[in-house]
C-alpha cells in the first residue's frame, strides 16, 4: 500500500506544471514623437507711407513760377476796325490768355513798317463803367503816332474780356506775358502785326497797370523799355493795404491772410535784380492816391542795383496828369521810347 502511494506521488508530481519564473519587466519610455519642424511665422511688414510734399499753395503766385512756365498759343485776332486817321487805324482785338478770350485795341500805324511794339496798361476803374476805350487811350494815340503799335487790353475782368484767378494781378500779368509772346510768334505774317519788331517790345502801365508792368519785367527780358506812371508799389503788403482803404474795405481781403514769407516770394520788389529793360518812372507830386514815395523808393532800389532808371517827378500833378505836365509826360515817353526802341 505504501508503494502504491509513493508512486502515485510520483506520478502526480511529474505531471504538474512547471513553475516558472515571471519575467522581469523592463518599463519601455515612451518618447513623443519628433516635433514635426513648423515654419515660423513670417512677420508682415507694411512700409510707411511714402511722405509727398505739402502743395504750396502759392507758388503759382510767385515770380519764380511765372518766370518757368510757357506763354502764348493761339493768335491774336482783328475783329473790326474802329478807327482810322492819318496816323494809324484802330482794331478791336482779341486774344486767347490760359483758357480766358482777353479783348482791347490795337493802334497800328498806316505807315509800312517796321514798327516797335508798346503794350499799354490802364489802372483801375470800376469794371462796371469800364470803357475799351477809356481814359489811357489819348497815351496810346500819341505813341502810334509816333510810329509805334500799341497793343491796349482790356484786363482780365474788364468787359468783353472774360474774368478770371487774379490775386495779387497775377492774373493779369500773365495775360500781358500770353500776349508779349503771341506777338513773337505772330510778327511777320500777313496780319495787321505783319510789320511788328518781335525784338522791340516796349511797356506803358499807369497806376494797377503801372504795377502789371513792374512784374512783368521781373518774369521776362523780351521787354526793352518801360514806363511806369503813378505805378503801384513792388511790395505787395503796401497795395493790398491800399486798396482795402481805398475801396471801403470790400477789395483786398483776400489777400490779407497770405503769409509773409509768400509775400515775399510774390512781390515784385524782391525780384528787381532779374529785370533788364530801361525802365523811366513819373509820378506826380500832387498824387493823393498812389503815394509818390513808392516811385521814389522804386526809383531808389533799381539805382543801387545798378538798372538803367530813369526818374521824373511832375510838380502839383495829381494821380492822373494833365495840362502842360500831361504833355510834358507825353514827349518824356515817347523820348523815352525812341531812344531804347528805335535806335540800333
């Protein structure tokens, strides 16, 4: 029986299962994946604005534009004869200035040519009583009859001749450089300009008209003489000033506000040294309008820069000459003339 049991105990022990022995485990760390390579963000850049300079709002006013831009284009026409006499025939004229029909007259001499040319300026009047033929046309008459052309607008503003941008006259003055050139391009033709010296341009102004001329000779040498009667100042504060008292403050107002150093960029006055014709300055001593200190301080300034001036004071004449100082004044012009346009 004992044996029996102890193979039995055999039997079953080779029979069970081996005991084995449980696997050490080794942790496995788990590494994140690679970071996957993102582009950085690329930075925006918006470029500063690009700075234009301020626009001068009054560089068209000023000498040195007037002195760069282009004159002329178109032609001056002869509408109609006017008058006629032993000396010269006078035409209504018309001509094209920057867009504006400016109309006057034209005294052209019978005689056959050559003739020098004078542009003739009238001063102020009310545009509402304004004449084309007004009180500087008895000037005008006595020059052509001296052998001259004399070409007479009606300024911009005064009728028929359209109205235009006119601060400071500046307006005006480039309708007398609109109309120099035109007679440049013109002289020779088959016209009453047929027999006009291109190179013998002369100017006459009378008080605004006067000071027309002054600028003008600061902005072109295509003029060779000039006279200047009872003209306004170069400086332009002085004129705006004037007018306002002179018009009971309703004109000039516009022109009050303008800075000074535009001012100075816009008178005539600081501009002398360009000029180069002969100039000849009257002025009455009477004047009540237009001061006569400011032909002497004009007379004064041109002197020192070493222009060719000529000076005369009328005494007891008025803004306006007449009489014996009117004749006087008459032959003084046309000497004037005669000597720095018609002589080699």
């Amino acid at each position: 029986m004992k044996r029996f049991l102890l193979v039995l105990s055999l039997i079953l022990t080779s029979c069970a299962p081996a005991t084995l022995p449980l696997p050490t485990l080794t942790p496995t760390l788990q590494l994140p994946p690679p970071a996957t390579s993102m582009p950085l963000p690329t930075a925006t850049i918006t470029p500063l604005p690009t700075l234009s300079p301020t626009p001068d709002p009054y560089y068209t006013w000023s000498i040195d534009y007037l002195r760069t831009r282009a004159y002329g284009g178109g032609q001056i026409e002869f509408l109609e004869v006017m008058t006629q006499n032993l000396y010269f025939t006078r035409y209504l004229m018309r001509f094209p200035s920057d867009g504006l029909n400016i109309y006057g007259f034209a005294d052209i001499p019978n005689e056959e040519g050559p003739h020098p040319v004078i542009i003739a300026l009238h001063g102020y009047i009310d545009p509402a009583i304004y004449n084309t033929i007004d009180y500087t046309t008895h000037y005008a008459d006595a020059i052509a009859t001296a052998g001259y052309i004399v070409l007479h607008p009606n300024l911009r503003g005064y009728a028929p001749s359209d109205n235009g941008d006119n601060l400071f006259r500046v307006g005006m003055a480039t309708d007398v450089l609109n109309l120099i050139a035109l007679v440049q391009a013109q002289s020779g033709g088959t016209d009453p300009l047929r027999t006009a010296q291109p190179d013998r341009i002369g100017m006459w102004g009378h008080s605004m008209g006067g000071g027309i001329t002054t600028r003008v000779l600061t902005v072109t040498d295509d003029v060779r003489a000039a006279v200047l009667y009872a003209a306004m100042s170069g400086d332009e504060q002085k004129n705006y000033e004037a007018i306002r008292q002179w018009s009971g403050q309703t004109r000039g107002l516009d022109e009050i506000n303008i800075p000074v150093e535009a001012l100075n960029r816009i008178s005539p006055m600081y501009f002398f040294q360009n000029i180069s014709a002969a100039v000849s300055i009257h002025h009455g001593t009477a004047d009540a309008l237009v001061p006569p200190d400011w032909s002497v301080l004009t007379c004064d300034q041109l002197t020192s820069l070493g222009k060719n001036v000529q000076c005369t004071y009328y005494q007891d004449m008025p803004h306006t000459f007449y009489g014996a100082g009117d004749q006087e004044f008459i032959q003084n012009t046309v000497q004037f003339f005669n000597q720095y346009l018609k002589t080699p």
